[in-house]
C-alpha cells in the first residue's frame, strides 16, 4: 500500500496529524476517527514519511514502533534530527506491544505519550486532544 494522503494542507486551520504505520487497517481506522477534527497525512512506509517531514512539520504525529523499513523508533530520531529542540513535533506511539521496556524506550527517544492496539477511539482522541492542547 502506498502512503494515503488526505486533505495534506492547511486551508481550513485545523491541526495537521501524520500516521506512519505499515497496517492499511490500522492507517483507515486512524482516518476515519481523525478527518473530521483534524487534517491527516497517512503513511504506511517509515522512510516515504521521513522524505515528506524534510518539507512539512505536522502539528502531531502518530508512529507505529514495529515496521517493516525502518523501527519507529529509528524513525523518531531521524524526525527529531530534522527540527530544533525548541520546536520538536510532539509524537504519540501506537503499537501492539504493550511491555514496559516498549513504553519506556518510547519515552526515552521523545514521544509523548504511548497507545496499545488494538486502538481505543475514545482513549486515543483524549491523548490526541491533550497532546494538541498542550502545543
């Protein structure tokens, strides 16, 4: 599946979320629960994503940890190369594995906030909308 790309500008002022995950179910999941509050580029490539951070900065970005070109993880440090520590893109990881060495090591590279597929809607919006908040 090649990256989606829905509503990817800014026109209406609503807040700009890129999903970066290797499932296409979990990528139209994440589209369906945020197009209506949120402008949303989805990627289900890591390194497709990289390419277009070097030329847009989201206001938030959803990662997966496990994909199959580059980790999540490898992902956000490249991401956090990309921008100035005064201006970071907050980042929520959203994964299957829910082990403590997964949680701390996503919070060790710079995420946010952490999330356990299979996704919770009402869970996730409220980390979204208290990341967003807080930016």
């Amino acid at each position: 599946m090649e990256e989606i790309s829905v509503e990817s500008q800014k026109v209406d002022g609503r807040k700009m979320i890129v999903a970066v995950d290797d499932s296409p179910m979990v990528l139209k999941t994440l589209e369906s629960m945020l197009r209506d509050k949120y402008n949303i580029v989805l990627f289900s490539k890591g390194m497709r994503a990289l390419g277009y951070f070097k030329q847009n900065k989201p206001d938030m970005i959803i990662l997966d940890v496990d994909m199959p070109d580059i980790n999540g993880y490898q992902l956000l440090r490249q991401i956090n190369n990309l921008y100035s520590a005064k201006s970071k893109v907050p980042v929520i990881f959203l994964t299957s594995n829910s082990e403590k060495s997964y949680v701390e090591k996503a919070v060790m590279f710079g995420a946010v906030d952490y999330a356990v597929k299979p996704i919770k809607e009402d869970v996730l919006l409220e980390k979204i909308h208290r990341v967003l908040k807080d930016a």
